[in-house]
C-alpha cells in the first residue's frame, strides 16, 4: 500500500491537504483539513486495457 500527501490545495477558501492511497485495484483520495478534519473521500479505479490483432482471413477473388 502506497501512500503520498499530494500539494495543498483551497477547498471553499479552506486550506485542505489530500492524501493518496492506492489500495488494491483503486486509488482513495482522502481531503483534510488544517485542523484534521475529514472534508471529502474519493475512489478512482484504474482501467487497465489490453489490445489484441488476429489475422482476418480474406476470401480469395472468385470464390464466395
């Protein structure tokens, strides 16, 4: 489990503080306060996307 404190940001004209965590297949982003307070919980799930090429067979000219 990683966790970062990400750059402080204004919230409402209020000095919060986000921290990340990544916890299995999601990352929560966790919002405070100056003072502690919990102000905002989010989750983001990383989609993860996997490609693949098969050869199409083309029909020979003549044949159907």
């Amino acid at each position: 489990m990683e966790n970062k404190q990400m750059q402080a940001s204004e919230l409402n004209g209020t000095v919060t503080h986000e921290y990340r965590t990544e916890v299995g297949d999601f990352v929560q982003f966790i919002g405070m306060s100056a003072e502690g307070d919990v102000l905002y919980t989010r989750e983001e799930y990383v989609m993860r996307v996997s490609t693949s090429t098969e050869e199409i067979e083309h029909p020979q000219e003549g044949s159907l």
